[in-house]
C-alpha cells in the first residue's frame, strides 16, 4: 500500500452548497474543523457517518460534465446505496438533483453543480 485515501474532491461553483446537498443525501457533518485542511468559501467538506470525506472545491471557470456527452466527461461520479429507490428518488430530487437515466436498481442523476451520481437499490448494479 501506498498510502489511503484522504477525500474525494469535486470541482464546482459554490462549496458551501454542495456540501449541504450532499450532506442531505449522504448525513455527516458539514465543514467539520480537521487539521489536513482549512475551510473557506474556496473549500468545504462532509464527514460522512461511515468516515468517508467529501471535499468540495471552488474552480472559477467550472464547466460540469454533461453525462453522458463524451465531449464532457464525467470524470468521477459517486454510487450511492439506498434501501428504496423511488424514496430516495424523491429526497434527492427535492435537494435540487436531476434524474438522467433508469436501469433495473439503479439511477442516474446529476448533483446541483453537474456531477453524475447514482442511486443503487438492494441487488442493483452500478454505473
């Protein structure tokens, strides 16, 4: 081993704001104090409650994927576990995501600031 991942960093617009999206749709806890990083309006983190961290980071000409447009790339994208799809369909679209595809147990969305994630259900497969 190398070393161990630290976060998973997206590029956006607004920080704050997509650290509030995600912390609603993953919990956790938003911009906890950590000494690997400073907070500001340049950057934001979620302390998920399984100890993942999500860093969000402040990019001035942020161009958002355009899934599934290859020109556009996706990069990354976060595959989410749910017990029930349709309810977390719901959650996630009132939080301001937008559905982009269906498959038999899992979704495709995109997150305020452009990033695919998906929804997975029990048996569901991935992106």
């Amino acid at each position: 081993m190398i070393g161990k991942l630290q976060c998973v960093v997206l590029d956006c617009h607004y920080p704050a704001g997509l650290a509030h999206f995600y912390a609603a749709v993953l919990g956790g806890e938003i911009d906890r104090p950590d000494p690997r990083w400073s907070l500001d309006a340049e950057w934001s983190t979620v302390h998920t409650p399984d100890g993942m961290v999500l860093g969000f980071q402040r990019v001035d000409d942020y161009r958002p994927p355009m899934w599934p447009d290859p020109a556009h790339p996706q990069q990354l994208h976060l595959d989410v576990d749910v017990e029930d799809l349709d309810a977390a369909e719901e959650k996630v679209l009132a939080l301001g995501a937008v559905r982009k595809a269906a498959e038999p147990g899992w979704r495709v969305y995109v997150d305020p600031a452009g990033h695919p994630f998906c929804l997975v259900g029990p048996g569901g497969g991935t992106a």
